[in-house]
C-alpha cells in the first residue's frame, strides 16, 4: 500500500527532475526517494506518477502533447461524470425506497 508520504516524495522527485533538465526515471526517481526501483514498478499508483512525468516531459510544449493532455482530461472528465450520473441513480433508487 503506498502512503500519501511516499507518493509525495515521489512527486517532489519528479517536480526535482524537471527542474534540473534530467531525465525521469525510475533509477532517478529511486535515487531521489531512497525508495527500491521495484518498489516503484511493483506500486500502480507510483508507476502512474512516474509514468506520467515521464511523458509529460517528452511531450511538453509540443502540439502532440498539448492534444494529449486534452484528451486525458476529456476522458477522466468522462469517468467522473460517468460516476456522478451512477451516484445520483442510487439516490433517487433510495430516495423512493425510503419516500
């Protein structure tokens, strides 16, 4: 189970990596964080991080990446609205159960 500790050191690594011009790495992000190479591949939530900053910064400030990134938010825009319309289904379902 990966802490909100660990998945901020992560991220402070990867905003550290950026800054620097390196490249993000799990290696670099491993030497940063103190933190196993496997532990990072192993956790999902610390490979997405990684994952992500690692196609942010070959991506940035190109038109690809930029259309990217729109697309990303399109889709989780979608999920979460998806997850809305199923929250409020539920409400009305118990609304009526207890009306």
């Amino acid at each position: 189970m990966t802490t909100s500790d660990t998945l901020h050191r992560v991220e402070k690594a990867c905003a550290q990596l950026h800054r620097d011009g390196q490249p993000v790495t799990f290696t670099a992000v491993a030497n940063l964080t103190g933190l196993g190479r496997t532990t990072l591949y192993r956790s999902p939530s610390l490979r997405a991080v990684i994952e992500e900053n690692r196609h942010r910064a070959a991506t940035n400030g190109t038109l690809t990446g930029l259309l990217d990134e729109i697309h990303t938010l399109h889709t989780a825009l979608e999920a979460i609205a998806t997850r809305v319309r199923n929250h409020e289904e539920q409400l009305r379902r118990l609304a009526t159960r207890v009306g």
